[in-house]
C-alpha cells in the first residue's frame, strides 16, 4: 500500500514538473526581473499585429495613449523597465511603427 502511495506522488511530482517547464517555454522573459521586455520579443512584433497579438508577446505596455487624428486614431504602448524601453505605435489599431533602445542580443 505504501508503494503504491509513493509511486502516486512520484507521478503527480514529475506532471506538476513537466507542467512548469512546459509553461515557460513559451515566455520569454528576461531572466534576472521576469519582465517581458526583450530583444527577441520586440524582434517578434510586426507592423499589421493589433494590439492583442502585441500584447501576447509584450504584456500589458506601461503606459499606453491614443490620439484621435481626425482620418485615423493612433495609439501609442510604451514598455519600460529601468532605462530600458520598447515604443510601438498603432494606426487604426495595426502596428504601424516601432522603437527601442534594447539593442541586439
């Protein structure tokens, strides 16, 4: 009976690791802060994303402010951590432009 318990745990142990590796290699993150903002992920944005699929690779921006210009609404994410910040701008809710300072890794 005791084997059997112990074969039981042995088995939830090795799914509850095998559902965490899995669950982080779909983020990247930098390593040190956990923050979403990377090289490699601004490198995944294309201009045309909406700002769900920017969001999905990004995160929830810092600051975000959009702009009625009259033929078309702008809004612009800012993503910063420290110095570090990523800028992506929407027109008409597609990613139209992008900027930042993270240099190539």
């Amino acid at each position: 009976m005791r084997q059997v318990m112990m074969e039981k745990i042995s088995r939830s142990f090795l799914l509850m690791m095998l559902v965490a590796v899995l669950g982080l290699t779909g983020c990247d993150r930098n390593a040190a802060t956990g923050s979403k903002l990377t090289r490699l992920n601004f490198d995944k944005i294309t201009t045309g994303m909406s700002k769900a699929q920017v969001e999905t690779i990004m995160g929830a921006p810092t600051s975000a402010e959009t702009k009625d210009m009259l033929i078309f609404k702008k809004t612009v994410y800012r993503y910063e951590e420290g110095t570090n910040f990523a800028e992506v701008t929407f027109k008409n809710d597609e990613l139209d432009s992008k900027n930042t300072n993270l240099g190539t890794q």
